[in-house]
C-alpha cells in the first residue's frame, strides 16, 4: 500500500530494518548491527531532508 502511495504522488518509499535477527549471508557480508543501523540513520536523513 505505501508503495502505492508513493508512485501516486512521485515520492520513494525507504526501509527502515527493525535488525530483528540477520541472516548468515548478511553476517557474512560484514553486515552487523551498527552496518544496519548506519543504514537506518541514512534512509533517516534522506527522508527528511
């Protein structure tokens, strides 16, 4: 529904990840719990900028 919203009114819909849990293939990739939250805090400053 929100990507809906988003193309109806030209806007970008933007994750934030609750890091409820990470995959091993994320682990893996060198992405812990500050790599996600680094992730959130731009998806943050993008939307409200």
């Amino acid at each position: 529904m929100a990507e809906a919203l988003a193309r109806e009114v030209g806007a970008e819909t933007l994750l934030l990840d609750p890091l409820d849990g990470m995959t091993e293939t994320e682990i893996k990739a060198g992405q812990d719990y500050l790599y996600g939250m680094r992730e959130n805090l731009q998806n943050l400053k993008k939307a409200l900028n």
